[in-house]
C-alpha cells in the first residue's frame, strides 16, 4: 500500500475540525449526572418570604431544574414573624446553606425580601458553574412583572387576599403560576382566575394537589357496595391553630420599618396598620383569609372529589359558628362578629347526583367539633382529625385525609379483605409534578383548571358563615336565590387602583 501524505494545511484544517466536535458536546454530558443547563432552568419569580415562603423556598432552591431569579415581598426584612416553633426557619435556611451560625445574632423569627435574596444568593454562589448573578428584589410584585422579562414561573405565597390578583397579573404576562390554597378568598376572583387560566393557556398548579391511594380504595369500595348507597361524607380538622378575634383591633401601632403596609393590604380598603391582621395569623379574618376549611380542607376534599368525579357543586349550604359574650357595664351580651370566621364552625353542604355518584351531604367540622362516633367503632373514639363516609349499609373511617380507610365493623373490613395484601400508601405530590408539566409546557396535574369545583364549595362555606342561615345555591349564575344579601361575600370592595 502506498503511503497517504498530506500538507501542513490539511494537517491543521482536520485537527481544527476535530477539536470543534469536542468542543460542542452538550453541556449536560460535561456537568456530569443531573446536571441541567442554565437554558433549561425555569426561571422562578418567588413572591412572599413569610414563614411558609422560607420554608418552602429552602427545599425549592435545591432542585436543579429551577433558578430563582427574583424574590418579592412588602416586608423589607423583620423578625416578628409567627411560626410553629421558635427556631424552624432558622434551622432550615442554616441546612440549606451548609451554615451552622446563619441568623445568630436575630432575636425572633426572621422573614422579609431581604431574607429570601440572601438565602437565594448565598445557595447559588456555592454551587458549581454558578453564573454568580445576584437574586433581584421587589416590594411590589406589579414592578417585579413588568421589570423581570426572563420569568417563566410564579410561585405565590402571599396571605389568601393577594392569590388572586397576582395570579390574575401573572397570567396576563403570560407567566406559568404555581399557588399555595386558595385561588382566591372571594368566589367571583377565583371564577375569574381559571377563567384567566383557560384564556391564556399558561400552565398552572395550585399546591394543595394530591393523588392518594386511599381515595381510590374508598371509590373502589363504595363502587362494589360495601356501605351501601353513599348518603354522608364528614371531614374534620383541628384547625385553627392560630388566634382567632371576634372585632377589629381599636388600637393603632405604628407601622414597623421596612414594612409596606399599603402594598401588603393590596385590593382591600384601608384601615390602619395591626400585627393582628398579618403574618401567620391572617387567615382567621374575612377580609385577608378563607378560614379553616380553606387552609385544610384543599388537602382533604380536592384529592377525594378528583378521585370520585364530583363535578357539580353543591346546590346549599348551612353554617354554624361557635358564639361569645362579653360584659358591659355589669351586663353581659352576645358579641355580633361580622369580621372574622368563629373559633369553630360545622358547615353542612347538599349535593345533586354526580356521574357515579347519588346526591349525598357533605360535612366539613373544624376548632374540635367531629361528627358522632359511629356505633359500629364501639368503645374507641373518632381521632381528632378525619373522614367519614355513611351509606345506608355501612360506614368507612379513614384518616384527615383519607388515609387508611377501612370498613366498619372490623368484620366487614376482614370478609372483605381477606387474602388480599396491604398496601402501603405511596401519596403522589409535591415539586416534581408541576415542575415537569411546566417544563414542557402543558397543565400540571394540579391545575386550575381542575379546581373549580372544590374552589366553590369552599368558598360557598364562607358565605354560608358570614350569612348565618341555610343558603340555596344556583352555581350556573353565582347567585344565592333565597337570599339576595347574601351575594356580596361573592365580591369584594375594592380599593382604589386595585379594582378587577
């Protein structure tokens, strides 16, 4: 064979073109496993670094597929928050950060913007080929949505009265939402947000979203007539757990440093500053939460009415709060709330047949009120959180959230069980789920768009409260048709500037 020869310019020509394909290896190969490029990150606009903001945003910033670019709060920074132990969030933020002495010298429990641009830029600065740009920083999230252009992702953690304005905004920008409970306080703003979501197409996800395997051996068993024909579902919390007041504080603090108060009440009307309305323990007041039955019962009822197709809303509702007095001038008298929701409610919903299943009464108690003991428990006592569902052959007990639900007596749950396996409860839910549909630009499992009857009812549950007598309920038209007072809970007074 005769030897090849090339020039010197052909030499270097194929040594050039072989060192290009090297070069143009896909940066997730060189990164090595689970690395994802910057180009497919979600870029994440976090508005809200409360207690729960914090929280959560430590286990967030930890997943590759998202980088939170922007943090935006009416708080500055301040450590009078409200949480569930004295030094949770602290911890957190230490353990993400890899920083045992984080937050030593705070005396309280700290939250704010300034917090949460810290946590962002501290936890990005650490990790590997980490483009070092700072975390940008708002008070008012109407800047932060018209400045930030590179934004593909929302997350919401702002006090109930805010959910569905920002998501309204959001979505119009076309930005993919992602919410903690409930779309809204008022019924009108949470039409108003799927109806946003439909419009704009922008996938969205509201946190409550679960999928979990006792619903489905609940369905399974009502489907094969164990309990009979359905006749009852009962759910109860402990909640609240957080003070709850019967009239709107009279006296008037100044409005601490760094803290927006105009921004933080944002559509309600004005009234002065008080620590009582905000943080932790909004939830408890009309104007600012939804109550109980809005914080937990997302949890409960959303994953069972997915599961067993409840689609249509209920057509009534009846509510009854806890009462108090008071004494004055040596005489005592009943204490009219028109403010805020009672320390413990029963609330008491009918609903027309569904597709699989009869009409059937929904029952949601909270503040320690629990139905009666079903006779078929014996001597044992209903826990203090849980589901019921009474047919008119049986009954199946199960946990707040439906897990682990067996059939009662004992003996009908053993004949029925017999020889089959345990399951274990494998829940699905959380991050990932909302995180891939928004990757790929569809709805998440948990979309809005799935929310609307459950959103309702809740809601419906307010009203049925503030208007203290039983409601009939025409869902087609929004409208309370025995009681024309009752339909403006389905709005609210907006301030000026903030109308929708």
């Amino acid at each position: 064979m005769k030897k090849r020869s090339i020039s010197r310019r052909q030499f270097i020509d194929t040594t050039a073109k072989a060192s290009l394909a090297f070069t143009i290896v896909p940066r997730h190969v060189l990164g090595g496993p689970g690395y994802i490029a910057p180009s497919d990150k979600l870029n994440l606009a976090y508005i809200g670094c409360g207690t729960q903001g914090l929280r959560e945003m430590c286990e967030l910033i930890t997943n590759p597929a998202i980088q939170i670019i922007s943090v935006c709060d009416p708080n500055k920074m301040s450590t009078n928050y409200i949480d569930w132990s004295p030094n949770g969030i602290r911890d957190d933020i230490r353990k993400v950060l890899g920083d045992a002495n984080w937050g030593a010298s705070y005396q309280g429990i700290p939250g704010g913007r300034d917090i949460g641009k810290e946590l962002v830029d501290r936890y990005y600065s650490k990790q590997q080929n980490n483009s070092n740009k700072s975390c940008t920083s708002y008070a008012d999230f109407r800047e932060l949505l018209e400045k930030e252009k590179d934004i593909d992702v929302v997350k919401i953690m702002t006090p109930d009265h805010l959910h569905g304005y920002i998501s309204i905004a959001a979505m119009k920008k076309g930005k993919q939402v992602v919410i903690h409970k409930p779309l809204s306080n008022r019924l009108y703003e949470a039409k108003l947000v799927i109806d946003t979501a439909r419009q704009t197409g922008v996938s969205t996800h509201l946190l409550a979203w679960s999928k979990k395997p006792g619903t489905e051996l609940v369905k399974q068993w009502i489907a094969e007539g164990h309990i009979g024909q359905l006749k009852e579902i009962h759910n109860w919390s402990n909640r609240p757990v957080w003070p709850q007041w019967t009239s709107n504080p009279t006296d008037t603090p100044p409005v601490p440093e760094g803290f927006d108060w105009p921004l933080w009440l944002g559509p309600v009307p004005d009234r002065p500053y008080h620590p009582n309305y905000t943080h932790n323990v909004f939830r408890g007041w009309y104007d600012f939460g939804a109550g109980s039955i809005a914080d937990m019962g997302h949890y409960s009822l959303w994953p069972l009415f997915l599961t067993l197709g409840i689609n249509a809303a209920p057509f009534s509702a009846e509510a009854y709060g806890t009462t108090t007095s008071t004494i004055d001038n040596q005489v005592c008298h009943g204490v009219q709330n028109d403010v805020a929701f009672p320390y413990s409610s029963i609330v008491r919903f009918k609903f027309p047949r569904q597709e699989s299943l009869p009409p059937f009464e929904l029952f949601w108690y909270d503040g320690g009120m629990r139905p009666h003991t079903p006779d078929a428990l014996g001597n044992a006592s209903l826990e203090r959180e849980g589901m019921l569902f009474v047919g008119d052959k049986g009954t199946i007990v199960a946990g707040f959230r439906c897990e682990n639900p067996r059939l009662l007596p004992d003996s009908k749950m053993e004949a029925v069980m017999k020889g089959q396996p345990v399951k274990k409860e494998v829940q699905e839910s959380g991050d990932p789920y909302w995180i891939e549909a928004f990757k790929n630009k569809v709805q998440s499992p948990g979309s809005f768009l799935y929310a609307g009857t459950v959103t309702e009812t809740i809601l419906l549950g307010g009203v049925a409260l503030r208007a203290k007598k039983r409601l009939l309920y025409d869902s087609a038209a929004m409208k309370i048709t025995n009681e024309e007072a009752a339909n403006k809970y389905f709005y609210r007074e907006y301030r000026k500037g903030w109308e929708l």
